[in-house]
C-alpha cells in the first residue's frame, strides 16, 4: 500500500488570505488567529497576502483574481455567514462555498473554507478561540498540511 500523509507543518510559503468584513467581529477573530498562527508556523510578512471584501459572496471572486497570479502556494477564504430570517443566508451559503470549491478544482490550488456558517453569533463566537476551537487557526494548519500532501503526490 502506498499511503499519503504530510503533517509537516515546517515548510512556509507563499499565502493569500481573503477576508470579509460583513460580521466583522467575528471575522476579525478568524484572521487574529490565523495571522498569529502563520507568525507561531515562521512565516514573514512579506509571505502574506491579505485582501479584504465587504461580504462572503464577494469572497469567490477575489480569490479566483489571485488564484489567476499565479504566486501563491495556497489560499484561505475567511467569513462568517450567519442565520438571519430570510432565506439570504442559504443564498449566500451556497454561493461562497461553491465559489471557492470552483477557484480550488479549476487552479488545482488548496483553497481552505474558514468560513463559518451558523445559526447565531453565539456559535461562531465558540468556533474563534472559545469551546469549539479557533477556525482561523485551524485553516492556516489545514493549508499548510495540503501543500505538502499535494507536493508529495
Ligand atoms: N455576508 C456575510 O459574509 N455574512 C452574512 O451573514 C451575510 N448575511 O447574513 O446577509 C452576508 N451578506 C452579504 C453578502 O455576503 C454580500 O456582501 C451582499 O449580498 C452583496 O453581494
């Protein structure tokens, strides 16, 4: 059996990062964590690339824009969509999860969904740094160990 695994979380390189401001206390959070936690993993600033949009359905295209440059590595959507009492919330569910599945398959390129998607503020409050772990954090991880898998590959 030839068996795949790359936890090696050494290498750095090359990474954008997008982020929406509709949320932004929350969203913020993602990007503190994850920021701290490329700076813990040695990258340099000069290895970040960091574009802010005003929701997540502008995520998608922001992404593909830099996807298109061809400079990085990995990318790292970051958003929170919260339930309101309409439908919008699965609107734009779909459409940045979709999006950035699109930009991941069509650049071969690890696009990592740090987008929280939750019934209430609540719920995204525990999944940046409380109960439910820190998914800013987490994204950063989960980039740096799909480089790797997919340099070995
Ligand atoms: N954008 C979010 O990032 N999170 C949300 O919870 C949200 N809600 O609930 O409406 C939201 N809407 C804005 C959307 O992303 C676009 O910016 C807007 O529709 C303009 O295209």
């Amino acid at each position: 059996m030839r068996r795949f695994h790359a936890k090696d979380k050494k290498a750095t390189f090359p990474i954008g990062i997008v982020v929406s401001r509709f949320n932004e206390e929350i969203t913020s959070k993602l990007l503190d964590g994850a920021h701290q936690r490329l700076k813990e993993l040695g990258f340099d600033e000069g290895q970040i690339t960091l574009v802010e949009v005003p929701g997540a359905v502008e995520i998608p295209v922001v992404l593909q824009r830099l996807a298109e440059m061809k400079q990085f590595d990995a990318l790292i959507a970051l958003g929170a969509v919260i339930r309101g009492d309409t439908s919008h919330y699965d609107y734009v569910c779909e459409m940045v999860s979709s999006g950035c599945q699109r930009i991941s398959l069509d650049f071969k390129l690890p696009v990592v969904f740090g987008v929280l998607t939750t019934e209430n503020e609540e719920q995204a409050l525990e999944r940046c740094g409380g109960s439910h772990g820190h998914k800013g954090r987490e994204a950063v991880d989960t980039a740096c160990e799909m480089v790797s898998l997919l340099r070995l590959l």
